[in-house]
C-alpha cells in the first residue's frame, strides 16, 4: 500500500487543480473562437438573404407597376404565328413575310396616333430544355423589338418577355402544334 503524505497530498491536488484551470481556459478558447467562426457564418448568410430579398423585392415592384400600367387598358394582340411568319427551330430571325406583317403594324400604330405600350412575347415549343427555351423565346421576342424599333416605334414605348414553352396554343406532340408554339405575340396597351 502507497502512503502518501500530506505534502504529497497537496502537490497532487495543486497539480490537478492547475490541470484543470488550464484545460478550463483551452475549452474557453476553443468554444470562444468555434462561436466567433459560426458569428461570422451567420452574419454572411444574413447578407446573402437580405440581398435576395431586395432583387426579388425590386422585381416585384417592376411586376406591380406593369401590372398597373396595363391594368384595363389592353387594345388588341398581334400574334406572328400564321404559316407565313412561324418561326423555324431554334431560330429567331424574322422572315420577310414576318418584317412585313410588322410593317403593316407600324403603319397601324401610326395611323392610330395613340400613345399605346407594347408587350412583345417570345414563346417557343417544348423540344428542349426550359432554360433554352426560355433564351430562345427572349431572342424572339427581342427581334421583333429591334425591328419596331427601326421602323420609328420607341424603345421606351415596347418591352420583352419570354414565357419560353409554358404558354403553348396548340399541342406539342406533333409537328403542326410545335410549329404553331413557336411564335411572338404583340399586346398593345393604351
């Protein structure tokens, strides 16, 4: 058996006991510098939210104010989607017979002498991915706009919007519906 004496006693105990308060302070430490790394985590990812926030937010307020605007004042829709004016696959260059369909539409504009809006819609049919269509339906829409555009109708006064394959008119199971899918529809608001 082990007899210990009581200085033993006391530079066992002062031993752990100093342990322990220097372990106490690692573990302090650790927790302190483990809290201030998810601190910083936390107040990034705040950042991030309240960015999101204030583009959604924004896009919202532009989503409101064309509501706004074109609230009970639709004229009448143009829609550039009849045998002389679809669009080919994948593409979004207009045909003469479809520049020409726009002429005429200017010529209207013009005659009317209104201050009218135009919302200018890209759509295309299902074959693709949606982000695709969704550019391609963009391109569309963004040809007719140039074309108008350089025929005397005010950029200020027309806007684009691809809707990409989600609004079809006709089915897309067969070439025909495909074909009528593929097509920009003009509003004209007052």
């Amino acid at each position: 058996m082990i007899k210990l004496t009581s200085r033993a006693v006391v530079m066992t105990s002062v031993l752990l006991v100093g342990g322990l308060a220097v372990s106490g302070c690692a573990s302090h430490r650790f927790v302190r510098d483990n809290i201030a790394v998810v601190d910083n985590r936390v107040t990034d990812v705040e950042g991030h939210v309240v960015r999101v926030e204030g583009t959604a937010g924004e896009a919202l307020q532009r989503a409101n104010a064309a509501h706004k605007l074109a609230e009970g004042k639709f004229l009448y829709e143009v829609v550039l989607a009849d045998d002389s004016v679809k669009f080919p696959v994948n593409r979004d260059a207009l045909s003469p017979e479809a520049e020409s369909r726009l002429g005429e539409l200017v010529q209207r504009l013009k005659a009317e002498n209104r201050n009218v809006y135009l919302e200018i819609q890209g759509h295309t049919d299902a074959s693709g991915d949606a982000h695709q269509n969704e550019l391609l339906g963009q391109s569309r829409a963004e040809s007719v706009r140039r074309f108008l555009s350089d025929q005397g109708i005010a950029l200020n006064r027309m806007a684009t919007i691809s809707y990409g394959a989600t609004k079809p008119v006709a089915p897309n199971n067969t070439r025909d519906g495909r074909a009528q899918n593929r097509r920009v529809a003009i509003v004209v608001l007052s």
